[in-house]
C-alpha cells in the first residue's frame, strides 16, 4: 500500500473492451440514435457514497434483486492532469487500485443510468498499491467461491495510458481522482446473500458481500 488515496472524483469507462463490444453486437451499436460505437471515452461518475472498503456488506436499492459486478481497475492520479500524452500520462499516476463497479442491470449504456451505477455502496475498493504492469493484468471475479469471469486488460480497446491521454485531452483530472479503466458489458450478477471477491495479482483481492435493500 502506498500513502496516496481516493479522495477525488471516481470516473467510470463502458465499452473500452473487444468482448464487450462483441457482446452487445453490431446491429445494438448501428442503431438509431447513436449510429455506431463511441468514438471517444463513455464516462460515468461514482459518487463518494458508492465507495466502500473491502470486507463491507452492499445492500442493494429497494426493488433490486440482482447487481452486475464489473470487475475493474483505477488509476489513482498523483497530481492535477490535463492534456497527457500517451507516451508519458502514467507519469501522473500515484498508484493503481482494485475495483469492483457494481450495477443495476439495465438495458442502455446511452441512457444515463443514475439509480443503477450511483446507490450507496456501489464501488467497493481495495487499497492503493503501486503502479504495476497493467498490460497484461488478469482479474478474476468468483461468486460463493465460483468463478464467474476471467479478463484481461489486453482486452481494452484503450489501454490505460491511451484513456488517461483522451480523457485529458478534453478534462483536468486532479489529485486523487480515479479512472477505471472500464468493466464487461452485462458483467456476472451476484444477488442477496452473495459472498463476492475480485482479485488480481500484484494487486490482491478485494472481498465483500450483498445484502437485501435495507429497511
């Protein structure tokens, strides 16, 4: 673990990955009104509420019945950034963190999907640990001890670096900000009673479970 922490704004990514596009499928991407795939990064915000440490209990929304768990990783800015190349924008990353985006199951990635990414507890994190070769990380994600996902970052359409370099292209991201660096698309579902646990190595595992809505 390293001294620098998540106390910034935490930015979501959706559709940087090859399996996922594959997923939704061409004729979902060429339909009206958005006529293709998006061109630049997709972002989404995750309040300070959604996030929780590991070891916590997520309780969902009422109504809800099952969360997607999109296994993850953020990239923890050491300083204000703006304008990054790709060549040299982890420079400006203090450290990486294990993430778990949870989400309500929902039908369009356009729509903006408040209730379903931004209820309390949606994001739980590991700790900050040093910047490590993202290139080729692993993240497997395991429901009640079952794994249930296996991906890579070799997958993303935009690596860690080419992202931070976009996003600042357009936006300045400050000290302590986090960037995760996208999730699957219609990720596994874990419901109530569900024992969650991500993990990655050189990064460790981040474990937490759900519960019921609360009261």
């Amino acid at each position: 673990m390293i001294e620098q922490q998540v106390s910034g704004t935490v930015y979501g990514v959706v559709l940087n990955d090859r399996a996922s596009l594959a997923r939704i499928g061409s004729d979902a991407l060429e339909a009206a009104p958005y006529k293709g795939a998006p061109r630049a990064p997709a972002l989404y915000i995750k309040p300070a509420g959604t996030r929780v440490p590991g070891g916590s209990v997520v309780s969902l929304p009422a109504g809800a019945t099952a969360v997607e768990v999109g296994a993850t990783v953020g990239l923890v800015m050491g300083r204000a950034a703006a304008r990054l190349s790709a060549d040299t924008a982890l420079e400006a990353v203090a450290g990486v963190v294990l993430a778990a985006d949870l989400s309500l199951p929902h039908a369009s990635y356009y729509r903006p999907a408040i209730r379903e990414k931004c209820f309390d507890g949606a994001l739980p994190l590991g700790p900050v640990q040093p910047l490590t070769d993202l290139a080729s990380l692993s993240l497997t994600t395991r429901i009640d001890g079952e794994v249930v996902e296996t991906r890579s970052l070799a997958d993303l359409l935009r690596d860690p670096a080419r992202l931070l370099a976009d996003v600042t292209g357009f936006m300045t991201l400050a000290e302590g900000d986090v960037l995760l660096v996208g999730v699957s698309y219609l990720a596994p579902q874990a419901v109530a009673g569900s024992r969650v646990s991500v993990h990655a190595e050189a990064l460790g595992t981040l474990d937490f479970s759900i519960a019921g809505a609360q009261a």
